[in-house]
C-alpha cells in the first residue's frame, strides 16, 4: 500500500494524537490490532500515523469492531467535507 501512495493509519491506544486531531491524507489504510494486543510493533512502525481514540474513565480501550466503527465514520465525515 506505501509503494501505491497509501497514508497507512494506525489506531492504538499507544497513538501520539487523537483520531479526531489528525490531518487526513487520501488515499488511507487504517490499521486496528487485535483485541488484548494491539497492533504488532513491525506493523506499527509502517504507519504514517498512530492515532488513539481518546477514553474516559476506566475503561482503557473499545473492543476492535467498536474502535472500527468509531474511526471510520468520523474519517468519512471528515473527508467528505474536505470536497
């Protein structure tokens, strides 16, 4: 996906920024880990991005398919906008 002009974004709670704070880059990949390990550090240091979705309270992360949700409709929204 880098050789073909891919901004490869990360979600992991160990992400620099929020999801919602980061500048998007067409075209995208998003990356998710599985759930309990996230995403694999060989993985993680081909990202462009990492990016986080910020929690409240005690809970510390979303399982995988929530995250998914959450990150997608928001870059789409986003990008929509952007046109």
């Amino acid at each position: 996906l880098k050789e073909a002009g891919y901004w490869i974004y990360g979600v992991d709670e160990r992400g620099d920024s929020g999801y919602d704070s980061v500048q998007l880059n067409e075209p995208i990949a998003i990356v998710l880990g599985g759930e309990g390990h996230g995403i694999h550090d060989i993985v993680l240091k081909k990202c462009d991005f990492v990016v986080s979705i910020p929690m409240a309270g005690a809970i510390s992360s979303l399982n995988v398919s929530v995250a998914t949700g959450v990150v997608l409709f928001d870059f789409r929204r986003r990008l929509a906008g952007q046109k």
